[in-house]
C-alpha cells in the first residue's frame, strides 16, 4: 500500500501526521506537488514534483494509484 498525498494545499499538521505514520508502520508514503516540499530522509516517504496547471497533481496520483492505495487530497 502506498499513500499518495496531494500535497500543494496540505496543512502541514496532516503532513507531520503522515510522516510520522509511514515511518512507524514502514508504510510507503507519497507527497505530490508543483512546487518543492521538504520531506524528512526515510525510506518511507518520498516527494514527486510536478509541472505547475491545474489537477497536475491530481492526475499524476490517479495515473500511478493503484488497487488498495490510501489517496489524501482537499479536491
């Protein structure tokens, strides 16, 4: 399982959920965004930066999302 996070509008609070989760249950965790987010160095969490436009991010989740993946976004 992978949780992908559309990251531009994320508070940060719900980002410092996530990264404390994927690294305590070793669960994969992906930020998506247009612009850099600094994500803490683990093996578990991982950034994708997009081309800025409108649903990039969203689509770019969609795109490699798959069966039993966990997706956080406001949209």
């Amino acid at each position: 399982m992978t949780i992908w996070v559309d990251a531009d509008a994320c508070p940060v609070v719900v980002k410092e959920i996530i990264f404390r989760a994927a690294i305590r249950t070793e669960t994969q965790a992906t930020l998506v965004a247009n612009s850099f987010i600094k994500v803490p160095a683990s093996k578990s969490i991982t950034f994708l930066q997009v081309p800025k436009g409108f649903d990039v991010a969203d689509n770019e989740i969609v795109r490699r999302t798959e069966e039993g993946d966990l997706v956080i976004t406001a949209d």
